[in-house]
C-alpha cells in the first residue's frame, strides 16, 4: 500500500533483478480504476493481516507441552550427571550401561541445548541413545550471577573442560565431542585444548569465518553494536530479546509468513504439533553474558577474530590446523544463520576433516523432518568408524 502510488508515478528504484517484473506490474495497473485496485489491495492486506494474527492466536492456545510429549511417548528426562553453577550435564544413556561410544554435545550458548532434544522423534541425542551410544549434552542455562562475569574464554577453559573431566571420570573412555552453531566454535577450541582426551571432533554448521559470504549481520552490526553492547553493559547481560531481534533481521518477513502457514494447519497434525514444538523452543532464548556479547559483537562479527587466527582462549591461540583428531563437518546447504563458506572455513583448516553438505537449513539439519534420513546417520556412521580411544 505504501509503494502503490509510487509505483502508479514510476518514480521507484526498483532492485535490477525485479525490474522487468515491476514494469510488468506497472503496465497491468494502467488505465485501471484506481478505487478499485486500491480496495482490492486494502481487502488483501486485511486478509493477510487476520491470517496473521489467527495463527499467531493458535499458537498461543496450542495444547502442546513438551514434558508432557515426552511422558506421554513413554521417555524419561536425562539424567543429571553433573552440574556447576547454571551449568549442567545431562546423560541420555543408563548409567548402568557401560558399552557404547560415549558423545558430549556441545550447543550454542544462545539457544536452549534441547533444539538436540526437541521432541519425541525428533531427538538426535536419543537417536543416537537408541543406536548404543552413551550422549551427553552441556546444559549451559541462563547466566547466573557468577556467569555474568564470564567471557566465551570463561566458559570454554572452565565449565566445558569440566563437564569433558565429568564425562571422563563417569565412562573411563574419550568420547566425541559435536558441537552445534556457536557450540562448533567452542568445541573446536575445546578440542585444541584438549585433543588427548577426545576420539573425534564433528562439528554441525560451526561458524568460523564472520566476513564470508557477508552475512546480513556483518553489514549492519557496526551500527546497532554500540547500543547492544552499553545495554549488556549495564544489565549484565544482553537480553533474549535483544539477541532474537538480531536474527529476526535476517528474515523480517519470516514470522509474518510462518504463522499465515500455521493459521492453515490442522491443530492435531504432526506438521503443526512440529512447528508449536520448534517455535516453543525458539521463543525459550537465554540471555549472553555480557563479556561473551563483546566477545560475539566485537571479536568475531566485528573483528573476525578466528579466520584471522588472532582468537585465544584462556590465552592461548586456537589454532584449527593443530587439531590431530578425525573430524566431521555438516555444512547445511540452505543455512541463512551460519552461511556455509563461514562453516567450511574451518573444515578446511582441520588436517583430519571430512565434510557433508546436506540440502537443508541450520536448524532443519538437527530437527527438521528429513534430519534422520540426511543427517543423524551419517554422523552415526562416521562415529562407528573411529578407533577405539581410552
């Protein structure tokens, strides 16, 4: 409605790729009457808005509970194996079993570690349970008054070193560490640091280099970073909603066009039961600590600290080309958070590193639908292939 008189006075800039489909448009409307074209326009935009706004309704209504998903399907909660602060870990295997590779998951501290737990059927950690594994998962929880003070440094040299030592002590064997999203990068370092004690290093959508591609962020960061980060500042921290309105900038139309989709779904379909279950976890985002937010803003988006090789841990430099382990790297073809050139950088540093490039989206890679077909069982068949590491 905004665009419709300039497009009528042939006065918009029109992007090179749309222009012959905008003179096409612009032709259409000649010497149509325009209190129609402008009622008809106006009943559309109304439309779309309500669709909207059902379906966001619906899913606000939605009786979908995941504790309850997953009492219902028989399936208990994971083990707590261990815990520091609002750092937990959490095993998917009986302790009683004393067979089966060991696995610590390692997500991004962003998002809540369940996107690996979503629902029943849709668990890549009990997937790989159920194939005879022993997974554990790194729980990081939201900041808590010591967290609040730690820089990603803090939490790779101390709390992730100490749930790997837990992991350790429990099974008496290296297990592989996979790390997701910014999980990958801090595994990566983890796994610098120490390599003795891990048998592999998968990474899944691990960004390493911040510049490739130019993602939608580095674009327009340095102009919104200064305000973040003074927030982060003074809160401590830098609130969920801060962080979700990062993201929501690389697709503003996204959210309109999801719950317009949604509004159309049968309420009892596994298809929208899927899509309650993803967006539940979307909008259970935890705040960063605000020295990690300066470390996240600053160092990797503003300064591309790791593919410039000047990133360091606990002081140290991490330096991907050291890491002696066998390693796998899934890059989704169709990932518009992580681009896949800032993922593939650093598979092409690691000496050891095989890479798969499945045709889906970053969060589809580990939940979506076709993630048990294209992904979950590669990474299985891999991790089978690894020699036995005490």
């Amino acid at each position: 409605m905004t665009a419709l008189p300039s497009l009528r006075s042939g006065s918009l800039p029109w992007r090179p790729a749309l222009r012959d489909r905008a003179s096409a448009l612009q032709a259409a409307l000649a010497g149509r009457d325009a209190a129609r074209t402008d009622a008809a326009l106006a009943a559309a935009v109304a439309r779309r808005w309500s669709d909207f706004l059902a379906g966001l309704t619906a899913y606000r209504h939605h009786p979908y509970d995941r504790g309850a998903a997953f009492a219902e399907a028989g399936l208990k909660p994971p083990r707590l194996a261990w815990s520091e602060g609002t750092t937990r870990l959490l095993a998917y295997a009986d302790r009683r079993r004393k067979r089966g590779r060991p696995v610590l998951a390692v997500p991004s501290l962003i998002n809540r570690g369940y996107i690996l737990d979503l629902a029943p059927g849709r668990s890549f950690l009990r997937d790989l349970a159920g194939r005879g594994y022993r997974p554990y998962l790194v729980d990081w929880g939201a900041p808590g008054a010591v967290e609040r003070g730690f820089d990603i440094s803090a939490y790779i040299a101390g709390r992730l070193e100490a749930a790997l030592d837990a992991v350790l002590a429990e099974v008496g064997e290296a297990p592989v560490l996979v790390g997701y999203c910014m999980g990958g990068t801090m595994a990566a370092a983890l796994a610098e640091r120490r390599q003795r004690d891990l048998a592999g290093l998968a990474l899944l959508a691990a960004p390493w280099d911040f510049a490739a591609e130019r993602p939608a962020v580095a674009e327009w960061l340095p102009g919104i970073a200064p305000g973040l980060l003074a927030l982060a500042d003074r809160l401590g921290e830098l609130p969920t909603d801060a962080v979700q309105a990062l993201f929501s900038g690389l697709d503003i139309h996204l959210a309109f066009r999801k719950f317009r989709a949604f509004a159309a779904l049968d309420p009892a379909s596994d298809k929208a039961v899927g899509f309650v279950a993803l967006e539940d976890w979307l909008n259970d985002g935890v705040p960063l600590a605000a020295p990690v937010a300066h470390d996240c803003l600053e160092g990797w988006y503003g300064r591309n600290d790791p593919a410039n090789g000047v990133w360091r841990v606990a002081g140290h430099p991490v330096t991907p080309g050291r890491i002696d382990l066998p390693a796998l790297a899934l890059i989704p073809g169709g990932d518009r958070i992580v681009p896949p050139a800032s993922a593939r950088a650093l598979a092409t540093a690691l000496p050891k590193a095989d890479m798969i490039e499945p045709p889906l989206g970053h969060i589809g890679m580990m939940a979506g639908g076709r993630a048990r077909e294209l992904v979950w069982p590669a990474i299985a068949d891999w991790i089978d292939g690894l020699p036995v590491k005490s």
